[in-house]
C-alpha cells in the first residue's frame, strides 16, 4: 500500500471514530432529560459540562454570567459555573443560580425537585413551584423566553 492510500486510510478511520465519539457524547440539554428535567432548566449557551456518572455531581460552563426577567418579577442569574448533585428528578447542593424577587434581594436556588406536572425551585426555606411546560424552551441571556417581542421593541 502506497504512502497516500495509508494516509487516506487513516484520515477516514479518524474521522469516522471523531464523529461517532461526538455523537455518543450527550449535550448538558440531553443529560437534562435523561434525569427526567426539561431543557430550559438551563439558558442557551452552554458551553461545556461534567458529570460524574457515579456521584452525580456535576458543573455546567457559560462564557459569562446571564441573567434574563420571567413574567415581570423574578429575575434569574446564572453565573459562569454552575455546579450541584444530579439525579432522577432531582437536583441538590446546587451552586451558582439566583433569583430576585421583586427587584429585592438576592437568592440563591439550592434545590430544584420534579414533582408530577411541576418543578419545585428551593431557596432555603422556602420554595415555588411551576408547570414543566413553562421549561420545555431554553431562555436566552438577557432576553430570557421574550425574546421575539424584545427584537420586536427594539427595532421600534
């Protein structure tokens, strides 16, 4: 065999084993679900992720900190790394995700349960829950879920 048949060779053997590796590598949205989450627990953005498939600890990238308002009165922020414990319908210990209620003071989010129909957000003592459906889409940095009429305002 020729020197650029091996080559070639070796180049679709590379290639074909990178695509196969990508594909069987789940993005953090994926590893979501199969926790029984929906995807837009997280924002768009993601950038990396860990998971320890044995403990269920796990940390989460963005570029930056984002932060976006839902229905007019909670603000959330996600920093940069977000870390916690994963597992089936439910996260603990969970670090870097905030929320400020009624433009006031800062709370950090520690827990987040699945419950039936519901997710159940934690901030210590006390708790709120939603419909699953209101996280079947990712928020979006700045914008959160209003994306549309914000592009929308501003081109106004």
């Amino acid at each position: 065999m020729d020197f650029r048949r091996l080559l070639f060779l070796l180049l679709v053997i590379s290639a074909s084993t990178d695509s196969s590796a990508a594909a069987s590598f789940p993005s953090a949205y994926e590893v979501l679900q199969q926790f029984e989450f929906p995807v837009g627990l997280l924002p768009e953005g993601i950038t990396a992720y860990d998971l320890d498939t044995g403990t269920g600890s796990f940390s989460a990238q963005l570029n930056a900190t984002c932060s976006f308002e839902l229905e007019n009165k909670y603000t959330i922020r996600y920093e940069p790394i977000i870390e916690g414990v994963i597992m089936t319908g439910r996260i603990e210990d969970l670090k870097g995700v905030s929320v400020r209620v009624l433009s006031m003071v800062w709370l950090s989010v520690v827990r987040v349960v699945r419950a039936g129909p519901n997710i159940k957000f934690s901030v210590g003592v006390a708790s709120a829950g939603f419909p699953v459906e209101n996280f079947e889409e990712c928020p979006r940095c700045g914008c959160g879920l209003d994306c549309e009429k914000e592009k929308g305002s501003s081109s106004s």
